[in-house]
C-alpha cells in the first residue's frame, strides 16, 4: 500500500498516461488504497490541471485525455513540440536505441498534446526532410503509437499486412511487444485466425486500428519477445555463422556493436573474439564489423573473407584517388 500521497499520485498519473481507461476498482487494487481513495486523488490531479475523464458504471473508469492546454508544471508548448517532433522522427526510421520505450513515451506524449500543438508537431514533421533516415524503411509514427496504445491496453489490433512475396491480407491479433533491431521495427503478436504466434515487420502494416476488444495476456513461448523474433527470423531466412578476433578489449568492442550481436569473447589483454549468426548480406556485416574502429580480423565464412578484402582494397583505391 503506498501511504505517501505525492508518491501515490505520481503512480496513478503514471497509469492514467497508459492510453486506455482504468476501471476505479483496478486502480485501487494497483495502489493497494480504497475505492474513495483513488476517488480523491484523481480530484487532486484535476486540481493540477490533469484532464481525468470519469465515465459511469457499475465500477466506473477513468482515462486521461487531452485537455485545453498542456498540464501545469509538466511542460511547455515548445518543449511539448520539440520532444513529440524528436520522437515521432526516431521512431518513424527505427534509430538503433529508440526502441519500445521511447514510442510508448510518444503515444503517452501525443494523447495529451491539445490539438493546437499536435497541429504544430504535424506542421513541423511535414516541413522536415532528414538527410539521413538509417538503412531501414520509413515508417509512420502513428503506426507505432497505435501499435504501442494497444500492447499497452491489452487491446486487439486489426491490421492489413503485405508478406514477403507481396501478398496481401487482413489480420487480427492480440499484440504482445514492438521490437526494434536498429533498422527495422518488428510487432510480436498472437494471431486470431491462425491460432500462432507471428511476427510482422511494422513497415509493411497498413491501416492498423484498435478493436475495442480486451484480452488477457498470452504467455510467450520463448519469454522473451526479441528471442522469440531472432528465433522466427533466423526460421524464416538462410544464416550462416560468422567469427572474427579485434585488436581490443571486449567491452569496448561490445559497446561498438549493435545489441543484436552476441558478446564478444574476451581472449586476453586487448583482444577478444566475436561469433554469431548472420541472415544479413555479407557486404553489411563487413561495413559494420568496420565500423566498430578497431584492427579486426575475419576467420569466417569465405564470402565474408573475399568481400571484407574487396571492400578494403575499393576503399583503399578511393583514398589514393588524385584530388580534382
């Protein structure tokens, strides 16, 4: 039971930023107080100037909603902006390190906006060309704030999606996790129709809607949705295995690399070892095995060999180009 009223109001804003509606009985048993309790405490955040919405009902329901201005002591109008714009622009291009978190934090960010700003924020984005956008697809970031409003609401989410081989259906799911790989998002979902687990790369959704429909959580098989999605990618492709040394020491060689890759394998004072499995064309792993900065050599597969020596030598022949 939290007893500390400031503690237990920054709890309950914390759920009511969730985009869905919360029924008073189950915020009650969230914060461990009584029905009366939370009854006050959403008075006190009005009183901030929190827009709490009351529906009634047997149990009744809360949800936040957007209000006439932004809520007090929170933020500004330009820092509103700027943070939904800076948001909306890493989500859309899957920027390795703005992962799940960071599109839950917009769709919170993005329901509470008052229209005048998410009018600026769709002004400002439509204005702004990026010069670079990662080697990933685009995608648009209300795509990933409906799929986030949804995980988060245990709500199911219908969906046109396009497969690999360009055919096109209609799905109903039960959505479980986002996961960014750095280049592209993926959606970890149950789906309805064929009674299995999927997954389904978020750049070739279209049109998802949230049903209305609760569920209750499925257990995953594997636990872990970013297990689960490197089990059903590598599934789904040809791997091959991959092994190359570096001249340095293994943390720092880890804190270089993606978070996709395996840990690399300390092998004594300023060297280490780096295994895993790659579906990626070897021409990618090359570039980004020397884009981690370090001496490095390539034990493995052979095309990996021929193409990192290929790479070396074009840029070698570049960097002696005579100047114009």
């Amino acid at each position: 039971m939290t007893t500390d009223t400031p503690a237990r109001l920054l709890q309950l804003l914390s759920l009511l930023q969730t985009p869905r509606e919360w029924p008073g009985g189950e915020l009650a048993e969230r914060l461990g107080v009584s029905r009366r309790t939370v009854r006050r405490d959403i008075d006190r955040l009005r009183e901030l100037g929190y827009p709490v919405q009351a529906t009634k009902g047997a149990d009744g329901g809360y949800r936040l909603v957007a209000g006439k201005a932004m809520p007090p002591l929170v933020l500004d109008d330009e820092e509103a902006v700027a943070i939904a714009v800076g948001l909306r622009a890493g989500a859309g291009h899957a920027v390795e390190g703005v992962d799940e978190a960071s599109v839950r934090a917009l769709a919170k960010l993005e329901q509470v906006l008052p229209a005048r700003l998410r009018h600026r924020v769709a002004t400002l984005q439509a204005a702004t060309t990026h010069l670079t956008s990662g080697d990933g697809a685009s995608i648009a970031p209300e795509t990933l704030t409906v799929m986030a409003s949804t995980i988060a609401g245990h709500e199911r989410l219908r969906f046109g999606y396009r497969s690999g081989d360009g055919t096109r259906s209609r799905r109903l799911t039960e959505p479980y996790r986002l996961v960014s790989t750095g280049r592209r998002w993926y959606l970890v979902a149950y789906d309805l129709e064929r009674d299995d687990w999927r997954t389904f790369r978020v750049d070739r959704v279209a049109e998802p809607s949230a049903t209305g429909a609760r569920f209750a959580p499925r257990e995953l098989p594997t636990g872990s949705a970013a297990e689960y999605l490197r089990r059903s990618v590598y599934r789904r492709q040809e791997t091959y295995e991959f092994e190359a040394t570096f001249a340095a020491p293994a943390e720092l060689v880890a804190a270089r690399l993606p978070h996709w890759f395996e840990p690399p394998e300390p092998l004594g004072e300023g060297e280490c070892r780096l295994r895993g499995a790659a579906s990626d064309s070897v021409e990618w792993l090359a570039v980004r095995l020397a884009m981690v900065g370090c001496e490095f050599t390539v034990h493995r597969p052979e095309q990996l060999i021929t193409r990192t020596r290929e790479l070396g030598e074009l840029l070698g022949r570049a960097a002696q180009a005579p100047q114009p």
